[in-house]
C-alpha cells in the first residue's frame, strides 16, 4: 500500500513537473539554452505583433545591428501583417506562439493541433514564412504539445531566464534584471505584445531594449538566433 501511494505520489510529481515547468523533459525535448559555451545570448519576444511597442522594438534591433526571435501570436498577426513582414523583412527569425494564447496543457490533442496550425498559417499569411520553433503560452504542456509541434516541423522552446517585464515593473528593473541574471549561452524571455489585450502596453520592454544591448555587449556577449 505505502509502495503503491510512493509511486502514485511520483508520477504526480513527474505530471506536474511536465505541466508547469517551461522546460521541463517529462512530455518532450525542450530548447532552454544555446549549445556550446560562447559568451551569446538569444533575446525572444512573445506574443506580438503590437501597433506601438514592436516598431519601437524593431527599430532598436536595426539601429544596433540585433537579430532576434519573436514568437509571434496568429490573432495578432492576422491583424497586424504588416509587422510581421517587417520582422521577417529585417531578418528576424519568426517562431509560432500558437493563434489565441490559451493555455495548452488542459487541451486535447485536436486542440493543440488547431491552435498550432492556425498560428502557422497566419504567419504564412503575413510573411510567407514557416516558422521553425514553438513556444507554449506560459510554457506550459501536456504530453501531445511539443509531438504536435514536432509534426509541424518545429522545435519546442523554452527559455533560460524571464525577467516579467509583462508585469511593467518599470523599465529600469527590466534592464537591472536582464543584466544580473544574464549567463552565457542565455534565452532571454521579453514581450512584444499582450496574449490576452492586443493593444496591450509593452512600451516599458520597448524602452528597455536599448540598455539591455548596450549593458550586455559592454560585457561582451554577442547576440545570436536560436539554433534550428
């Protein structure tokens, strides 16, 4: 009997850990680091397109000569393409955050597979590209997520460190944060956009950027995309 609640007790916990832990191993293989030891960091965005703070953030890119991820939402797109092709214009990498920005981890299967697709599919639309990566909303899965994506063609991502800027914390803790938990080999988790309010207010990342990059390169990272 104590065996029998030890192991149920076990898998909970192996349950949970998959469920909650951005990147967690339980239901699948997750990108949470760049390989080898180079002093480089990926910055990623989620949730955008926004009509204010992704131009803002777009221009900080060009101007400093960045590259980054943007993991963009479907509704968003669909309703900001030109943005889109803007990124992808400027040789960002593209990646799928699903269409509605709804917790996946309670979803079936057929729903994972719908939200997944129609991301791709309004990314498609809006530049014509196929992206190669997927990050769940809030990083969290069941054991069909990061399958699903696979099937799609995409990389499950996690990421090293999340400095919730989506709090609007002010923009001066948005850069302390970044540059105290900064490691080698870094994702950086930052938001373009809001998953629940598409005109949401993401001007305090979009003012940090330029600091973060300033901050991190007198330290001497370079700033790369994630691998495919």
């Amino acid at each position: 009997m104590i065996g029998a609640v030890a192991v149920g007790l076990a898998a909970a916990g192996l349950a949970a850990h998959g469920t909650w832990h951005r990147n967690s191993w339980v239901f699948g293989s997750v990108l949470n680091r760049l390989p080898g030891s180079d002093h480089v960091v990926s910055i990623t965005f989620d949730d955008g397109p926004n009509p204010v703070a992704t131009p803002l953030i777009l221009d900080t890119l060009k101007a400093t000569d960045v590259h980054a991820t943007f993991f963009v939402l479907g509704r968003h797109a669909d309703r900001w393409p030109h943005l889109v092709r803007r990124m992808a214009d400027e040789g960002h990498q593209i990646g799928n955050h699903g269409y509605y920005h709804r917790k996946l981890h309670r979803r079936t299967p057929a729903y994972v597979r719908d939200d997944l697709t129609r991301g791709v599919d309004a990314i498609q639309r809006a530049c014509g590209v196929t992206p190669r990566h997927f990050r769940a909303p809030h990083g969290f899965r069941n054991p069909w997520v990061t399958p699903i994506a696979r099937s799609l063609g995409e990389r499950t991502v996690g990421w090293s460190l999340g400095v919730w800027d989506s709090a609007k914390p002010g923009s001066a803790v948005i850069v302390r944060r970044t540059l105290d938990g900064m490691r080698a080999g870094s994702i950086l988790l930052l938001h373009d956009g809001d998953g629940y309010d598409a005109e949401g207010d993401r001007t305090q990342t979009a003012e940090a950027l330029p600091q973060i990059i300033a901050g991190l390169r007198a330290r001497g990272f370079r700033f790369v995309t994630l691998p495919n």
